[in-house]
C-alpha cells in the first residue's frame, strides 16, 4: 500500500504543477496563495491511500485528490471570514491579504474548480463521485451553520454536538477515502465501509483538537492553547461541563462564561480547574477512544490483506498519539 509519505510527496508534486495564471489575476493569485501556504494534505492523501488499497495503480485517484483538496481550502476561505480569523497556517488570512470580497469569490472559484478535478475520475463511477461530493459539500454547509448556531445556544446536547463534529469535520474524510476506494475498483460495500472508518477517524481527530486546545503541552504543539475556552466555544469538554456541573462549580462556570471583562490568563486556568473536579478530561478521552476503537473495528473487518491496511493503522495512531 501507499505509505502517508509516498502519498505526500505525489500531492505535493501535483499541486507545485497546478497553475492558475488565467485572467483576471485578482480572482486566481488569492487561490494559488492559499494553496502554496500548504498544510498535510490529510484529505487528498487519504484519497490516493484508499486507493491503493485496491490497486497498485493511484492514478485514477490523482484527480479526484486535487479536487477534494481545493473544495476544502475554499470551505477555509469562507470560514475564515465567518470566524474573523487573521491567520491560517501562520500566514495572513485571504481575506486581511486581499479583502472579503476576493475572499469570498476566489473561493466561490476554487469550488468550481473542485468540481472540474473531481469529474476527472473513471466514467463508471462518475455518478457515484458526483453524488456523494454533492451530499457531502452540503453537509460541511449544515455543520458549519450548526456550529455558528451553537454560538447564541446556551445549552448544547452531546447528541447534537456529535452530529455537528460528523457534519463539519468526519464526512470529508469519509468521502475522500470512499472515492479514492471507488478509483481503485472498491465495490460499494467495501467503499461504504471505508467511509464509515473515516466517520470515525474524522470524530475522533475533532474531539482530540478539543482535547488539545486545553490540555496540550504549548512548546510542543507549537500554538497557543485556550482559545476555545476564552471564546466560550461550545466544545464537547465545555458541552459535558454545562451537564455534570452542580452547585458551586456551575455558578463559578457560569460566572466565566458570562463574564465580559476578564484576564484570558485567569479565566481559562479557572474553566480548567473546574473541568478537572468534573474529570471532563478522562470523559472526554474515553469518547475519543470510543470513536478511535470503531474505526479500527472497521478497518480490521475489511477483507483486504493486512499489509495494505498497515498504513491507514499508522494513519489512525498519528491521531491516537497526537502531542500533549
């Protein structure tokens, strides 16, 4: 099987190759800038690993890959104005290099893009790809506004949570290894199994990010830590504190939540020590293995040899050991 490396390398390759010098400049040099900014390629990656699960031969993947990539980064384009964010990959943002309107009409482009890669894959499966990319743009959309949602809701259920996490985060992956499983000769069920396993990866990948905007070692993680807490973002360690919260505990948690003037310093070490009487950590560490255990029961179960699934078992461990 394709190693993550291997991988890597060729989609790094192919997107170097990718030139978007047609006119007007303005709408393609913010596509070509996001792009060089980089990033692991997890998705198009995945694309190409699944399938050389079933054949020696990924190029049918390459494609398809390249689209799967661009559709994300403009999700990124358009999210990063929602968010206000000033930075992605440690670089200016789209939208504070250039402005809102190129924002969000390069990524507008960018999608379109998408598409024209994604036809690009065998002409047997093209109504499959085509219908499962259409589901899955859609739902990233639904997660998206349920997570902007979740912003003036006071109380947020795990269930409803999850569900935003599956939409917005898992349903990508899922969908990248489903079609590089079709490129590769996968049938249905088989490719419907790899999708699943990305279900789960994707959950527990969003739930270790939770984990880890708390709970991660700064120096080694290489970002700032608490961000979440200091924008009461409604993650699941906050979501499961909002539920097993009593007494002097939920009124010290309320207090922080709905305070407006407060040193960031003191209020994520305060919602940290409160998430530690309530061991949200262990809680939430038990669901994310819950998640990370169902994708490897999936894996296991997928009658391939087990030398070809060894490298999406590396894949999931890069997860499971992810730095604290």
């Amino acid at each position: 099987m394709l190693s993550i490396p291997e991988a890597q390398s060729i989609i790094d390759k192919e997107f170097q190759n990718l030139h978007f010098s047609r006119q007007p400049l303005e709408l393609y040099h913010p596509i070509e800038y996001i792009l060089s900014v980089g990033g692991k390629r997890i998705r198009p990656v995945l694309t190409l690993m699944a399938c050389s699960l079933y054949s020696d031969d990924i190029s049918p993947a390459i494609m398809p890959a390249l689209g799967l990539e661009l559709f994300h980064n403009f999700t990124l384009l358009h999210d990063d104005i929602m968010d206000n964010a000033n930075t992605r990959r440690n670089q200016p943002t789209v939208h504070i290099k250039w402005n809102n309107n190129t924002a969000i009409l390069s990524g507008d482009a960018m999608c379109i893009k998408a598409y024209q890669y994604i036809v690009k894959c065998k002409a047997e499966i093209l109504t499959d790809v085509i219908h499962l990319f259409n589901q899955t743009a859609l739902e990233v959309c639904e997660g998206q506004q349920h997570d902007m949602n979740f912003e003036s809701i006071a109380l947020v259920s795990e269930k409803e949570y999850i569900n935003m996490i599956r939409l917005k985060t898992s349903v990508l992956l899922a969908a990248c290894l489903k079609i590089g499983a079709l490129c590769g000769g996968a049938g249905i069920l088989e490719a419907n199994q790899l999708y699943e396993y990305g279900i789960n990866v994707g959950l527990a990948f969003q739930l270790q990010d939770d984990l880890l905007d708390v709970y991660a070692d700064e120096m080694k993680l290489g970002k700032e830590t608490g961000k979440d807490i200091i924008s009461n973002k409604k993650t699941f360690l906050l979501i499961k504190a909002l539920e097993l919260a009593q007494g002097d505990l939920k009124k010290e948690l309320d207090y922080w939540l709905q305070t407006k003037i407060f040193d960031a310093k003191e209020k994520v070490q305060a919602v940290t020590r409160i998430y530690n009487a309530l061991e949200i950590e262990k809680i939430t560490q038990l669901k994310f293995l819950e998640y990370f255990q169902n994708a490897e029961n999936i894996l296991h179960n997928i009658e391939v040899d087990m030398n070809r699934k060894s490298e999406l078992h590396k894949f999931a461990n890069t997860i499971k050991n992810r730095i604290f």
